[in-house]
C-alpha cells in the first residue's frame, strides 16, 4: 500500500468524533453538499449516499460523475475540481501525478469487495487456482485444454494502465510477475488517426477478463458470463465478509489533505454506522 498517503480514520483524519447516529434526517443541502466523484463500479453507491444524506429520492439526483477510468477521478480530485473521490486503489502513475502537483491524499478504506475473472457461461471451468491466473496472464498458459476446459486458445483481455481494475491487477494477482502484451484493436484516435487501444473483453467462448464482483454481479450482469471460483472458493457476498475468498480489495475514500470541514464531516458520515448501513443496503461490504 503506498506507504505515505493510505491513512486510517483512528490515526489521521477526524480526531474526537464519535459514531454518527442511525438517522434519517438530512445531513447536508444541495447547497453544501460536497462535489463528489467515483469509479464507474461506485456511481450507484455514490448515489445512494446522496440521497440518504440529502433525504430526498435517488431520482431527484443530477450530479454527473466521471465515466472513465479511475486515473481521471484521481485527476479530478488532485486538480481540485472535486472535494473528494471514492475510488479503487490510485495508480503509481496517478500517485506520481499528486507529487508533482504538491498535493497530498488521504485514502481511507471504505468498502470490500472481491476482484474477480469472468469467462463465457460455455466455458466448462469454473475453477483457477490464482497461479494459474498468473501463468495465463504471462503467457505461459496459452490454451484452456491446460486447465481442464477445451482445446481452445486463451484470450486474455486486459484493461488500460491507470484503470482501477488494472492497477488491481498488477498488485492484487501479478504481482511480482511481468503481465503479457494485452489484446489491442484499432481505434480512432484524436484528428481522425488510428491509435492502437486495449481491446475490451468481447465474451468470447475463449476469452477471459477481469473486474470487481459488484459490477460483475449488478451493473454488468449477464446471463452469458460467469465467474471463476479462485482457489475453489466463488466470488459471493458471504466469501467477500467472510475473507474467504483469496482476491480481497478495497474501495477507498479519498480527499486532499487540505480538505474542508464539510467534506471531512462528509468522510465521517460515510464511515459511520449510518455510512455502513447505506453501503450495505446498495449491495456492497463496508470495510467494518
């Protein structure tokens, strides 16, 4: 974990408050309301804790929120544009980026959830252990016949460097090993020229992908994927609680260290037992 910015709330952030009572009263005003970015996977729960901490419907809602990767929310927020993000684990390239803007990040650990590998619903394994992961992502499994499925050539689909699923990746499963050249497909680029762009995951009866179980499990739900147990454990609810599962991240709160009080009373209700039931009830897994 980047050693000078992932801050916890009992040593850094908002000394001497106590837990938040369980209410429904608003917190906050359209008015004062933070200006909040997310990850694409945290919209939904972003939303969420507006309209709790507003106490007006989700349909009331018009805030906009980044639709790209999580580089551009770390953007947002070390640029001053946003109060604060929540967002996956911040790049090296993005944590660069905040150094060289003078800016320092307090990222505390707000959510759980399972990192997870997707395959076509066709595909007869149901199972990797993560060594195997690594070897396909390496290149030195190359072909689904070496891991119980058919005689078919792996496809392994990656996601652009800065993504919060990449970044994931690379710490969370790689690790120390070297990943391999991604697919790539041609794009048009900016004045009409074609750039080469990681290809996206298609689906393919011999491909197989990456991404976070809520998205997977809510946002991209489909009856033509599923996903992969890891180790012989499968990607639930109950494994992510539990610490079952063996692929564990976080969804991190993320401010600049020169945050406002309100953003920081923001942080704090979030956290709270209040902040947990609405993240629980959106389908995700508070951190406590």
């Amino acid at each position: 974990m980047k050693k000078f910015i992932v801050l916890f709330l009992s040593l850094l952030l908002i000394t001497g408050c106590s837990k938040a009572e369980i209410s429904k009263e608003p917190i906050f005003t359209l008015e004062n309301y933070p200006k909040v970015d997310a990850s694409l996977a945290i919209h939904p729960l972003v939303d969420a804790i507006a309209a709790d901490f507003l106490a007006i419907p989700e349909t009331d809602l018009t805030f906009e929120y980044t639709q790209t990767r999580s580089s551009e929310v770390y953007h947002n927020l070390i640029d001053g544009k946003v109060d604060v993000i929540f967002a996956a684990e911040i790049s090296d390239e993005d944590e660069q980026y905040a150094k060289e803007q003078g800016v320092e990040l307090n990222i505390i650990p707000a959510t759980s959830s399972a990192f997870v590998f997707i395959v076509n619903s066709e595909n007869p394994v149901n199972d990797l252990s993560i060594k195997e992961v690594q070897q396909i992502y390496t290149g030195e499994i190359t072909d689904w016949s070496q891991v119980g499925g058919k005689n078919s050539p792996i496809i392994a689909y990656q996601r652009p460097t800065g993504s919060g699923s990449q970044t994931a990746m690379l710490s969370l499963v790689m690790k120390d090993k070297k990943i391999a050249i991604p697919p790539t497909e041609q794009v048009q680029g900016e004045m009409g020229e074609l750039i080469n762009a990681v290809a996206e995951y298609d689906n393919a009866e011999n491909a197989i992908g990456y991404s976070y179980f809520y998205y997977v499990n809510t946002m991209y739900k489909r009856d033509t994927i599923k996903m992969l147990a890891i180790d012989g454990v499968k990607p639930s609810i109950e494994t992510i609680k539990s610490g079952e599962y063996p692929i564990y991240t976080n969804g991190f709160i993320v401010i600049r260290s020169d945050a406002d009080e309100n953003t920081k009373k923001w942080v704090e209700a979030v956290l709270s037992e209040r902040g947990s039931n609405i993240i629980e009830e959106a389908g995700y897994v508070p951190v406590n």
